[in-house]
C-alpha cells in the first residue's frame, strides 16, 4: 500500500546535496515534516532552511554519530536512505580504505540505522526507502560500488519479507558530486538530474512501489540479468 505524506515525518539521509538535498524538496512540497542528516553543516543547513526541516549534521559510520541520527529516527514514519559514496576505476588500483569507505557508508550504515529504529517502524506502519543504483546488476570499473548497492538491494527485499513498507530506488547515471570532475560521454543512456530521482522516488513512495528504476526502462536490463545471465553480461560487455 502507498503512504499518504501530508502530515508524515520524514527522516533524510545524504540531505546535504545530490538526490537527497532533491528529495528533501519534494517532501517538504507533498506535506512532510523532515529531519535532515548530512556531514556538510553548511550544505545541510542550507537545504534545511529552504524546506522548512531540521538539521541533523552527524557521521552515519561514527557510533556517536549513528546513536545520533537513530535517536531522531525513533519518532519518523518515513526513512528514506539517500547517503553514499561512490569509486570508479580500476579495482586493483583502489585504496583499501576507499573499499572500507564504501562498505560503510553504502551498506553497513543503512542496515544499522534501519535495524535500531525498526520496532519504532513497526509500531507506527512506517516506510523505508533505500537508494540502490542500476550499478546493483554490476558494472565494469565500479566493482565495490556495484557490491553495495547489490547489498542494499538483498537486504531491502529481505526487509520487505518481514512485513515492512519498503521501495528501493535503482537510478541510473545522475548528475551529482560523485561525478564532479569526472567525464560523463555516453549519449545513452543520458544523465539523470536528482530532481527526476527524487520525483520518481516521492511517486513510488505514495503508490506503494516496492521498486523503482529511473528511469523506467532501466528494469528490463535488470530483468535480463536474472532471466538470462549469459545474455546479459555479453551484452554489457559489448556497451561496457
């Protein structure tokens, strides 16, 4: 079933810029009241002035920090998980602290912060939102990238089982800070904005989507990969 947001408190991880700075817009238009958590102060406080939210600045892989947020989280109906990181580039060149990084801020936060305030969620009919990537399928370049959003994916189905409202977000490429100074040059797919993410994301949220590929034709190949695994990597190894 859909969750109606007017009225609704809502919990924004990543809130300082990218998907979740656009999703705190879109909430904040539909009738939430936020609680917007990011490590930017400045950033943060920005976002939150023009929503109308609350700022929360805190470190989700710092314990403090974590205890933090799940203290705010207890009295939400919505949580919706924007905060990542990102790494592209040959894997045997990657910094095993960019690895720990990712692990962390990708995955193991998300699943913390959702377990501490579950009972809560529970007990108030909440909704949880996880935003995965289209990276989930696996891309060449982005192994751990991939890894964790595969992650986010597993462990939002799971949750789902046991009863809980859960959408899971699967953009494409979108232009954010993980892409800043990087080049994009596909024609296509084309760069996604955080607003047509955020938008999608606020839709599946009311309707009740359990998941939501931005855009919308991006679910055939994830579809594809599962169906038809050979096909689907000899195929993303010719548009690789």
């Amino acid at each position: 079933m859909g969750l109606t947001l007017r009225g609704r408190t809502a919990l924004v991880t990543g809130a300082s810029s990218g998907i979740g700075a656009a999703t705190a817009g879109e909430l904040a238009a539909n009738g939430c009241e936020l609680v917007l958590v990011g490590r930017d102060r400045q950033r943060l406080a920005e976002v939150a002035e023009r929503c109308g939210g609350r700022a929360l600045a805190a470190e989700l892989t710092d314990e403090a920090g974590l205890d933090l947020v799940v203290t705010a989280a207890r009295q939400v109906d919505l949580l919706v998980h924007c905060a990542g990181v990102g790494w592209a580039g040959d894997l045997a060149s990657m910094p095993a602290e960019r690895v720990a990084e990712l692990a962390a801020v990708n995955l193991t936060a998300p699943m913390l912060l959702t377990s501490a305030v579950l009972p809560e969620l529970r007990r108030r009919r909440g909704h949880v939102v996880f935003v995965s990537s289209i990276a989930a399928v696996g891309v060449r370049g982005e192994e751990v990238y991939a890894a964790t959003k595969a992650g986010v994916r597993a462990f939002a189905e799971s949750l789902r089982l046991d009863g809980i409202g859960v959408t899971t977000v699967f953009p494409g490429a979108v232009r954010t800070p993980f892409f800043a100074g990087r080049r994009y040059d596909r024609r296509f797919p084309r760069m996604l904005t955080a607003q047509e993410v955020a938008s999608a994301l606020v839709r599946g949220v009311q309707r009740g989507r359990a998941e939501v590929f931005v855009p919308a034709w991006l679910a055939v190949p994830a579809r594809l990969q599962g169906a038809a695994p050979g096909l689907f990597r000899g195929l993303a190894r010719r548009l690789g």
